[in-house]
C-alpha cells in the first residue's frame, strides 16, 4: 500500500481545516445537532457510524499483526471520527517481513 500514506496527508489536510471552520463556525457540539435535525442527518450519521465501525475492524487486527498499539487509533477514531483511521494510514510504517 505505498499509495495510502500520501493519500491520507491530501485527504487530512483539507479535511482537518474544514473540520476547524466547522468547530469554529458552530461549535463541537453544533456539528452533531445540525446532522440529526432531520432525517437525512441521521442516515448520514449512520452510515459514518458503520464506515468507522468497519475501519476499526481493519485496524485492530491490522495494527496487532504489524506490533502497533491500535488502541490509541480506536480513541480517536469514537471521539473524532475520521481523523483515527486517517492518522492510522499516515503513521502506518512498512509491513514487517515475510519469515
């Protein structure tokens, strides 16, 4: 995967200064009260829900075969979504070697 690492640096950039303005804008709190004012909120939150959950299904046992700690990526991933599985690519090292 020599792709990932620099499509997490173009992607978390962009995304970090948009998640600024939006905390800046309305709020950490607001962020969420906007999503789930109707219905088409909450099929949006859900579907980040399940994309997250199947991001850490990937990340666990992922970072326990290549010896990382994923816990500290599981943190971030339930308080600030994206941000875990994006840092996780970013910081992912070389895959050990075949023995």
């Amino acid at each position: 995967m020599t792709y990932a690492r620099p499509l997490a640096v173009i992607i978390l950039i962009p995304f970090t200064a948009l998640t600024a303005y939006a905390i800046y804008d309305v709020g950490f709190l607001g962020v969420f009260e906007h999503q789930l004012a109707a219905s088409g909120g909450w099929q949006v939150f859900t579907d980040l829900a399940i994309a997250l959950l199947i991001n850490l299904l990937w990340i666990v046992p992922d970072a326990r075969k290549t010896g990382r700690n994923p816990w500290p990526y599981v943190a971030l991933t339930l308080v600030l979504g994206s941000f875990g599985p994006l840092l996780y690519l970013l910081l992912k090292g070389k895959p050990p070697p075949a023995p």
